[in-house]
C-alpha cells in the first residue's frame, strides 16, 4: 500500500487526522471529569450512609425507658428546692444541716 500525504489532493492529511483525534480527546477529557467528580460523590455517600448505620445502631441500643430516663431530684425538706440540669450522671448526696443562718440587723 502507498500512502501519499497531500500529495495528490493538496490536502495535509496528516494534520487534518491529527487534528480530528485531538478533538475525539478533548471531547473525552470533560467526561473523564465528570467521572471522576461521580466517583468521588458516592464515595462520600457511601461513607454518610455507613455512618448513619452507625448512628441508628446507637439509638437503637436507647430502647429502654432505663436508658433514657430523664434524672429527677428531690429534697426531703419542703423548703429547699432542688434542680437537675441535663447531661447529669446518677448520683447520690445526704446533706445534713446542723444549725440554720440567722439574719443579722
């Protein structure tokens, strides 16, 4: 087979199918892209819906009133007023009062 480049109809071939692969590959490169950018998107879903596994297995260990009873407190002298705020751990306290304050004039 011969092969003549322009030769006989004026035209640079060679060039001209340069050209032309250079446009196929440029047409593909924003595809890659967009591939890439899709890739990259479900992985971070994949990772959110792991994590919310995760989180619904934790709520789902909540199940039990015992486990997420609110904490209450109480005083065993109707004059003292007692609060809980939230974030508290049980505990237990016994404070005995000896002597009451005085006010002095």
């Amino acid at each position: 087979m011969v092969t003549f480049t322009g030769l006989v109809s004026g035209l640079d071939t060679a060039s001209l199918i340069s050209s032309l692969v250079s446009a196929e590959r440029a047409a593909i490169s924003p595809l890659a892209t967009q591939r890439d950018q899709l890739s990259s998107q479900k992985s971070i879903l994949s990772s959110i819906t792991s994590q919310l596994g995760k989180l619904a297995d934790v709520f789902k260990g909540m199940d039990l009133a015992s486990e997420v009873r609110p904490r209450t407190a109480t005083s065993s002298d109707a004059h003292v007023d007692v609060a809980v705020a939230g974030g508290t751990t049980p505990i237990s306290h016994h404070v005995r009062v000896h002597q009451l304050a005085e006010a002095q004039w």
